[in-house]
C-alpha cells in the first residue's frame, strides 16, 4: 500500500514543470504561511497548516492533464511538526470524484522527493 519514494529524479529532459497552470489551494494556512510560500522558489518559506487534520494541497487544471511525477520539498529538520509524513495522492474530474491512486511514506524527510504516477511503476 505505502511506499517509500525516490530521492532522485529520472532523466529531466522529457519533463517540464507545469504547475503555474494549475489553481493551487489548501484546506488551511497560518497567518504568514499561506498557499503562494509552496510555489516561490524559495526553500526557506513554507506553507504551514493549521487547524485538525486531514490538512490538503488541491491542485486544479482547467483541462485534463497527464501528470507523470510530482516534486516535492520536505525538511523534518527544519519543522518536524509540519513535515507530512504520509501522502495520499487522488486524482479525478472533479473535487466530488477523486479517487487515491497513491501512498507514499515519508520518514523523517529531508530534500527532494520525487513521486512518480506512471501507471505500474513504483517509484
């Protein structure tokens, strides 16, 4: 069910980021701490949630996209009460049909995670 993912990337040439195409929001934000910190290029900011849990990042393309890995940037050193330490990964048409297609554990992260979402490859 969980996995563990890469720390590296596969060949960067045939990926391009596309997440300024998307609407990014999240079910909850400390003042200060918002949403815009995740897409800054600035590895000192950071959204933090607040609030009871499940604490979400939902991000919505105006048209269907196929996406075939997400990068993500955790530091448990840095804030060991905010680093996610399990990801449940839904895509769908709709907030109303989502459906999980992936499980990642996160163990005392640090650095670049890389979670791929190629059908049948587990990394």
């Amino acid at each position: 069910m969980a996995d563990q993912e890469s720390r590296s990337s596969d060949d960067e040439s045939d990926k391009r980021e596309i997440g300024k195409l998307a609407v990014w929001s999240v079910t909850s934000a400390k003042p200060g701490n918002g949403v815009e910190l995740l897409r800054d290029d600035n590895l000192d900011t950071y959204w933090q949630s607040d609030g009871t849990q499940p604490h979400l990042v939902n991000i919505q393309f105006q048209k269907k996209v196929r996406l075939t890995q997400l990068a993500l940037y955790v530091d448990y050193k840095h804030d060991e009460s905010y680093t996610p330490n399990r990801l449940s990964i839904r895509a769908g048409n709709s907030f109303h049909d989502l459906r999980e297609i992936k499980v990642v554990d996160l163990e005392e992260p640090v650095g670049w995670f890389y979670v791929s979402l190629r059908p049948n490859e587990s990394k």
